[in-house]
C-alpha cells in the first residue's frame, strides 16, 4: 500500500523516519511529505496557506497510480481530511494520528507570529499531558529538527466542499482517549462532533502516549498504523 505521511506543524518528512522504515519492512510504499513553506522565511511564505498544504497532499495523491492511506498527524489531520474530500475516489483510508476529523471551516491552532512566521515555541510551550511522555534527550534531539510554518496556515479556515470524505474509512489513533471516552468526549465539541458522527466507518483507538508517538513511542505507533492500514 501506499501510505502518504502528513507531519503536523512545525515537522517535515523525516519526523517519520521511524515509521517510514517500518513501512518499508512490511512491504508498504512510505511517501513522508514536507509541507509547503516550511522553514521558510515570510518573504518566501507569506502567501501559502492551509489551501496550499492540502493541494500538495492532492498532488501526491495524483502522482500515485493506486490507492493510498492518508496519515495526518496533528495539524496534518486537517490536510489529511482536505484531500480526502477532494481525491475520496483515491483514498483508502485516513489515519488521524492523535487528532480528529475537522469539519468546514475548523482552523488547527492560533500561535504568536514572530517575522512573519510561527516558529516551533519550545516543548515546554505544550500542556503536560502532550509532551510529558519527551524524554530529555529526545526533546534535545529532536527540537532542532523542526522549522517555522507560514503564519496562515494555523489560521486559516479548512474548506471541505461536499461530503464524499465521509464514505472513506477512518482510523484514529489518540494518545490518550480510547474510543469510549472520545465519543463521550467529542459529544460535547460541536460541529466535531456532528462531522465524526457523518463518517460511515471510524474507530478510535488509544495509544496510550502523548501528542508526539512518533518520537516518544514509535514502536506503539508503528505497531496500530500497521494495523489500522491491514
């Protein structure tokens, strides 16, 4: 299969390195993507938008003559959820890794613009819950591995034009919500809730680490995206 790997803010392809070669080793086609204007400065990135990261994940999607599962870590799980609107006829299935499916018009996060762009604040910026499974030395080694995102992108408002993604299958793999919990949870989200609910085959499932498995569990991330991609 091939597995198209949507990093989150901040993060470019080889925050999946892990999970690339282990893709690899069970026979799957890895395509780890580095989103556009990423680490790049505001004269370069101003213009780029969230529309600009979900046209890069559909031009992927057009590049592979075959089906593909759509990974989208954090913030990736709105392009992620973009491009299975816009190529569902080409999507296997979305793995949402610690995230949920957003409806129209949802933005991933506001955070303090500096020169134009948002840099990676630190991992001490985050909730405890999020990063306190980061152990030291891999929060010293893999800081210097993110880079800026262009100021639009957390901001700007997800277009989801039709309601073809809701008959692609969806997997969510949260870090520390098992299914129960997240559908008692969402319930009281909103318009989450009402998009989760749309989706004619989603299961959640918990695994038991923060907001970043790739680098403080891989093993476990590895293990249920294996499974979740059959």
């Amino acid at each position: 299969m091939d597995v198209i790997l949507i990093p989150g803010l901040w993060l470019d392809a080889s925050s999946w390195d892990d999970v690339s070669a282990a893709l690899r080793d069970a026979g799957h086609t890895p395509h780890a993507l580095t989103m556009p204007g990423t680490g790049e400065p505001a004269s370069v990135s101003a213009d780029i938008g969230i529309a600009d990261w979900v046209a890069a994940a559909v031009e992927r999607i057009d590049a592979i003559d075959a089906p593909v599962v759509l990974v989208g870590h954090s913030g990736g799980g709105n392009v992620a959820w973009g491009a299975a609107e816009a190529r569902a006829d080409r999507v296997a299935r979305v793995v949402f890794v610690d995230t949920t499916p957003p409806p129209p018009g949802a933005e991933i996060s506001e955070f303090p613009v500096e020169d134009g762009v948002i840099a990676f604040p630190g991992w001490d910026f985050f909730d405890d819950e999020d990063v306190d499974d980061l152990d030291q030395a891999t929060r010293e080694r893999t800081a210097p591995l993110t880079g800026s995102v262009p100021a639009k992108v957390p901001t700007d408002a997800l277009t989801l034009e039709g309601t073809a993604r809701h008959t692609v299958p969806v997997t969510m793999l949260m870090g520390g919500m098992d299914e129960a919990t997240f559908r008692s949870v969402v319930a009281q989200w909103g318009a989450f809730a009402a998009e989760f609910e749309a989706i004619e085959d989603a299961h959640v499932v918990r695994l038991g680490t923060g907001h970043w498995p790739q680098f403080s569990n891989p093993t476990v991330l590895i293990r249920e995206l294996l499974a979740a991609i059959g």
